[in-house]
C-alpha cells in the first residue's frame, strides 16, 4: 500500500482528501492519492511563479540540456516506469514500454528547442529598419491527462513547455497517479529547478481551480469529448488558450484489393491492443463487399480468440485488464446491447475465462458483424476491446460513413491502389489517416490531432504546434536614425 502526494515546489505534500487506487488485474487497492483543493492549486501557482522568471532568461540551450540528460534517465529507470504504468492502469509491460518510447520522443524533439525558437529576421523590412518575431514563454501553463497513456501523454505536453520557458502544472489521471511522480523525480534529477514541474492530483474541483486561476495561461486537455468541451469552454470564458482533445471512433476501410492476411493481423493490435483503451484503437471496420467482410471476419475471429490475456505485469502477453469495474461493465453493457440491436456477436469477449474467474476487469476481445450506423456499438466510443464490421457496397460509401461520424481522430485504409489511397487522404474528415498503417499516431516531430468532436482548440498537440501553442509571437521593428536626422511629422499610414 503506497502512500502518494503531490509534487509542488520540489516537495512532496499530502492533501486532506483522497482516492484508493487500485490494481485492475487484481482488484487489490494499492494506493491511496490525494485530491487537491483550490487552495493546494494556488500553493503550486506560487511556486511557478517564484521559479519561472529566471528560467524564462534561462538560455534555450541550458533549457535543451536538462532534456537531454532527462532522456537519458527516462531511459536508464523505463523498466521501473513502465511496471508503475503496467500495475496501475493494467496494460501489459511491453505496451507500456511502447508508450513510453513514444513518449520520449517528445523529450528529444524538445532537446532541439534552441533551433525551434529562433523566430524569423527581415533585415530592411523597411527603410532603415530591420523586423524580427521570436516566441517567447506564456508563463504558467497545465496540462491534465487521461487515465489510458500516464506515460506519454503527459509526455507530450510538458517537455516543450518547460524548454520553451514556461512552468508546467500537471495534473494527471487519479486512477494512474504513479508515473507523474516518478518523471517529476527524474526532471528534478536532471537538474530542472524545483516549481517549474509540479505535479497537482485530484479531479474536477483541481481542474476547475487551474482553468479559473488567471496566472495559468494555456491549457492542454486529453480526455473524453464531455470534458473536453466544458474545459474548452470554461478556458475560453477565461481568456485562456486551450487545446482540448476527446474521444474517437476510428475506422479502418478495408478493400477489396488489400492484403487481407496483413490487414487482419494489424487490424488485430489497433482493435485490442492496451485492451482497445487507446484514443486511436481501430474500433470499426469497414468492409467493402461482402466478399471481402465475410473473409475479413473470419480471420480477426479466429485470432482475436487466441488472444493471451492477463495481469500487465506479466510478461508475454497481448492485453491486460480494463482500468475499473464500472468500465469494465459499461463495455460488457455495450457487448449486450449490440447484441440485442441486431448486430451478429462474432466472438463474445464476456464468454473468456477470466472474466469468471479473476477478480480483475477482465474482459476478452469482441467482434461482431453486420453492424449499422444507427446502433449505439457505432455510434459511442466504447473504448474497449470491441471491434464492430460494417459492410458496405461502394468506397464511396465507406468515405461518406466515416464522414458522417461525429468523431474524426485516425482512420485507415487497407488498399493496394495508390490511387484509391490518394483520394482517401485527401476526401476524408479526420485528423490522422494511415494507408496500410493502422495505428498513424505522428512522431514526435509532426504534431497530434483529431478533427471534429475529437479535438476543440486550432493548434494540436506536441510537433511544431506545441512550439506555437506554448509561446507567443513578438514581431519588433528597429531603427537606429543617423544622428542630427530630424523628421518631418509624418500622420499619414506609413508605408514603405
Ligand atoms: P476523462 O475525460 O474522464 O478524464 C480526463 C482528465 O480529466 C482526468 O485527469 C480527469 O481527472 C479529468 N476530469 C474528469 N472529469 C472531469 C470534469 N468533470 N471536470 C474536469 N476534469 C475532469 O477521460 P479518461 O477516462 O481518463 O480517458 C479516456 C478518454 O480520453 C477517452 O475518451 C479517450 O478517447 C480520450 N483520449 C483522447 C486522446 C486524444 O488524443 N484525442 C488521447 C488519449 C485519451
């Protein structure tokens, strides 16, 4: 049983109310964190504010060599990271090992900094007069992240910040705190002055006192749709710069022409892998013909029934548990409801044995056939290990179904026609499209985004936005007159 705190100031601070946190593959509570109030908010808004001037005038290449040597410890404790990630969030090691490596690509992308801040010089922009723009820090900027990446999502966010001058508040999932503190460790280690990295827990009335407190500048939300809207909505009202990214349903097309054998087998890590509790989980696919359905379903069938499942902590296996039992049982809901809509239950995740048999939230890979856009299974993001076939006649229909979903995070299509692949990419309504890639989460330096109701906010996360979204432009024109130069009072517009 751990006892964790929050991180402000270089401190370690306990809080007056506080959540179990739990072991999903066995049920077991094994820690207990503390939910801030305002007023543990305000505690960590000081501390910024105390350590971000002199970093501001920190120059960008010392700023770059605290993430190098961060990287480094990343790297050298990722096995002790990962199991934090793994016992409470339930995926399995060597997924949580994936994650992190995403995420640390992050931190080599912020090492460049010094390189990415150097703004734009027009020597004689006019007479005499030379203009440059640079991008200087906001100040104080939070980032609050969802329960599914506790690793490389929080990732995404601060290391950017933090090398283009800014103080970074993290305000991480409840149910996954761990790993938030284990890289505020890190950053200290590395040599990052204490206040510039704070890790705040809690839940709304913590989120609510960060987007109200005008000394917090930006925020990047990653979370389900609901939230998302209200805390854009909320930052907005504050005069915030907010990026907020929700939910998803991604869809992959699947021609008649791809490699079925190679579609099926990806398609079977983007539906169940971290047990589908990814944002950019392949959660439909969209059969064009029956020919190609019915083949399609036979092969995700036959393996999604073989599928090892067990504690993420565990090596060798290919999903762990879901994060709670309420989720688990709003999933096994869905199971139940796409059934009694009409859909066919291909493979029934609820029948596998440790569902019965652990008291863990265990659920086994579903898929059903012959789903419709008007279901419920089609319509929500279920974010479980559900994977539903549409089947339609034509491309176009599959471009104009996945158009018509209100979600718009990643897509693929599975093609050996470059001209068909063409036409997806640039026809489709979602954020993230992959041509025979099922999982296109950009690298660290292209940035991250959905479309529609998956992201609220104009600049996406990590990649050259994150540059744009935590700084802000200065434009500074200069001239220096000969002297004696005396001017004539000039009160038209001037103009070169
Ligand atoms: P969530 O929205 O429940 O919680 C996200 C964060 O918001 C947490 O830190 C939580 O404490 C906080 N929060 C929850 N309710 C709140 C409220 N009413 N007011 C203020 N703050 C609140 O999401 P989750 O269940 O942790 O994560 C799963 C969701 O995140 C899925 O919908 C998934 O698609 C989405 N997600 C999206 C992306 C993306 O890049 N678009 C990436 C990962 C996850």
């Amino acid at each position: 049983m751990q006892t964790l705190t929050h991180w402000i100031g270089g401190e370690r601070l306990d809080g007056d109310r506080h959540l179990d946190v739990t072991n999903p593959a066995s049920a077991e509570v094994i820690g207990r964190v503390p939910l801030a109030d305002t007023a543990t908010v305000e505690r960590a808004i000081d501390a910024a504010r105390a350590a971000q001037p002199a970093w501001r005038d920190t120059p960008p290449a010392k700023r770059a060599q605290v993430m190098f040597r961060f990287k480094m410890l990343l790297e050298r404790d990722a096995d002790e990271l990962c199991a934090l990630v793994a016992r409470e969030h339930g995926k399995v090691l060597e997924d949580a090992m994936g994650e992190l490596k995403r995420g640390i690509e992050n931190v080599e992308y912020a090492c460049g900094v010094p390189e990415l801040l150097k703004g734009e010089y027009s020597h004689n922009a006019g007479p005499g007069i030379d203009t440059w723009s640079n991008h200087q820090p906001l100040g104080i900027v939070a980032g609050i992240t969802p329960f599914n990446f506790p690793a490389m999502v929080p990732l995404w966010m601060y290391p950017m910040a933090i090398a283009c001058g800014n103080a970074f508040i993290l305000k991480p999932s409840e149910q996954v705190p761990s790993a938030a503190l284990k890289m505020a460790e890190l950053l200290e280690e590395a040599g990052l002055p204490a206040g510039l990295f704070q890790v705040v827990h809690g839940d709304r009335e913590a989120v609510e006192a960060l987007i109200d407190a005008p000394e917090v500048k930006a925020l990047s939300f990653v979370g389900s749709t609901p939230v998302a809207k209200s805390i854009y909505r909320r930052g907005a009202d504050n005069g915030k710069r907010v990026q907020a990214l929700g939910g998803a349903k991604n869809h992959a097309v699947v021609l008649p022409d791809a490699d079925l054998d190679n579609a099926a087998s990806t398609l079977i890590g983007a539906a169940f892998g971290s047990a589908g509790e990814r944002c950019m989980a392949i959660s439909v696919a969209v059969c064009v013909g029956d020919a190609t359905a019915d083949a399609l379903v036979a092969k995700v069938g036959e393996q999604a029934r073989t599928l090892k499942i067990g504690p993420g902590t565990e090596t060798g296996l290919d999903m762990g548990a879901l994060i709670n039992a309420a989720h688990r049982d709003k999933v096994a809901g869905y199971i139940e409801q796409g059934k009694a809509a009409g859909a066919e239950l291909v493979v029934d995740g609820r029948q596998h044995p440790l569902v019965q048999e652990s008291p863990g939230y265990f659920l086994g890979a579903t898929l059903f056939d012959r789903v419709t856009p008007e279901m419920g299974i089609y319509r929500d993001e279920i974010f479980g290990p559900v994977l539903c076939v549409v089947r339609v006649e034509t491309f176009e229909a599959a471009i104009a179904l996945i158009n018509a979903h209100q979600y718009g995070n990643g897509t693929c299509v599975f093609t050996r026609d470059g001209e068909a692949a063409r036409r997806f990419s640039d026809a489709i309504e979602v954020g993230m499209v992959g041509i025979n890639v099922p999982l296109p989460v950009p690298v660290a330096f292209h940035s991250f985004g959905g479309w529609k109701e998956s992201l609220f906010g104009d600049l996406h996360a990590y990649g050259p936005d994150a540059v744009r979204f935590y700084t802000r432009r200065k434009a500074v024109s200069q001239r220096w007159p000969a002297q004696n130069l005396r001017e004539q009072a000039q009160l038209n517009f001037p103009s070169s």
